[in-house]
C-alpha cells in the first residue's frame, strides 16, 4: 500500500460515485477544504512519576512504550485517524508515512 494518500482517497468512495449529491454538494464539501486541523504523529508514550520528570536533564533518554520500527499513531484534532512510519524528507527534516488508515467506530 502507498503512503501517498489524497484526502479525496480518505473520503466516502460511495458518496463520491453518488450522481444524486450533484454540483451543489460537490461546493458544500468543498467548504471544508479550507478548515485548518491539528496533524500529530506519536512516536510514543511514557508515563512518570514528577518527582522523576523534575530530574530529567539534557541528554536524559525517555524510554516510550513502542519498539524500534514499529508504527506511530498519527492524529488529527486528537483523533486517531492512521499508522504511519517516520521517514527523512530531506537532511534536516523528518515526515511521516501512513501506511495504515484507522477505521473510526462511530456510536448511533
């Protein structure tokens, strides 16, 4: 599976093969393009007491709960949306792969 994914790719692929939602539902959705969200990849978690927070230091290691070249969770709005692996875009800077896409459970 591609990391690449195109948010028309993550949309409803029934709703968008619908001939009945029309031109004028195609602009009602197009209204959401423009609304920013909150993206956040987690390597991972640790939980600690403050007492050791306060003695962290610079060069302290804080081991997370995921193992080396497992998948991270990525977020959006706090939600989880995808799995994805970190990668290197360029020398300086890291990015993110999503190589799973997270079924939301939805309650009535």
């Amino acid at each position: 599976m591609s990391g690449d994914l195109e948010l028309n790719e993550l949309a409803d692929p029934v709703a968008a093969d619908d001939p009945s939602i029309g031109a004028r539902g195609a602009r009602e959705l197009g209204a959401v393009y423009d609304i920013p969200v909150t993206v956040s990849a987690v390597l991972g978690k640790s939980t600690m007491q403050v007492s050791q927070l306060l003695k962290l230091g610079r060069g302290a290691v804080v081991e997370l709960d995921r193992k080396l070249g497992e998948a991270i969770d990525i977020y959006v709005n706090n939600r989880l949306v995808a799995r994805g692996e970190v990668v290197m875009v360029d020398d300086t800077r890291l990015g993110v792969t999503m190589t799973e896409i997270v079924k939301a459970d939805r309650a009535p």
